[in-house]
C-alpha cells in the first residue's frame, strides 16, 4: 500500500470520528434545550395556572390539538397542539392547565416536563453509545491523529 493512500485512509477515518462526535454533540445540546424548554413552560403555566376541560380536535405525530374556553368565554385551540399528549385520543375531553397570560401554552393536567427526561436521555444514551462504539471501531485500525485537526500554535 502506497502511503498517499494510507494518508487518505487516515485522514477519512479521523473525518469521520469527527464528525460523529460533533452531530453527538449538537444531538446532546438540542436534547438539552428541550428539557430546559419544558421546565420553562412549566414554570410559565405554574405561575398563571388556568384550568379547563377541552376536547381533543385531532391526534397527528406532530402535534395534538385541543379546544377549550376560558373563564371569559373565549374558545382557544393552540395551533402548536398540548404539550404531553400521551394516550389521547380525538373526541375525549381531558383537563388541561394552561397559562392564562399567553392560553395558547397548554398542557394536560398532572403532566409534567419530568416526562421529557426519559425519552431524551435514552435517546442521548443510544447516540453516545453508537459515537463511542464507532469511534472504538475506527481507533482499532489505527491512531487517529485527532491532534491534527487541532490549530497549531506559534512557538515562541
């Protein structure tokens, strides 16, 4: 093998264990920022706690609609759905918390961003895991001279 391409190969594989662990860490970042965003809105509905029976409108994988009124008797459908819609079904009419400065945040009643911890760090488990064993693979024909990469400072 001739070393021009024993370079390539080097350099391909240092490529890519970068760039596993970079998607890891934007991954691990974003799963990060949906727990902080659910503990958020929790917070936001915690401290202006409105209640109301609503009707489920309509199940989607993306979102779950609802409609409710509020003491004023204005009727809200959030167009971004319930936040923790787990188990509904259209046409079931469930107790809904919402924030009555801003009625289009809503959640179902007794759930919780707790509930995004699991799902999210799972699933961050999994990308690690995958990172690592990758990484593992790529390091076992070779030395991935990750240093390289790294911007070489002036000596002085």
């Amino acid at each position: 093998m001739d070393e021009h391409r024993l370079g390539r190969s080097e350099r391909a594989r240092s490529v890519t264990a970068l760039v596993a662990i970079a998607v890891a860490a934007v991954l691990t970042a974003l799963g990060v920022l949906l727990v902080v965003a659910a503990f958020t809105e929790d917070t936001a509905i915690e401290q202006h706690t409105g209640r109301a029976d609503a009707d489920v409108v309509s199940v989607a994988f993306n979102r779950t609609l609802v409609r409710f009124q509020t003491p004023d008797g204005a009727e809200h459908v959030p167009s971004v759905g319930v936040l923790y819609p787990e188990a509904l079904a259209e046409g079931q009419v469930v107790r809904v918390e919402y924030d009555q400065r801003d009625p289009d945040l809503v959640r179902v009643a007794g759930r919780g961003a707790a509930l995004t911890i699991l799902p999210v760090s799972t699933t961050l488990l999994a990308v690690w895991a995958v990172v690592v064993g990758l990484v593992y693979a790529l390091r076992r024909r070779g030395p991935l001279h990750l240093r390289r990469w790294r911007p070489r400072r002036p000596r002085v």
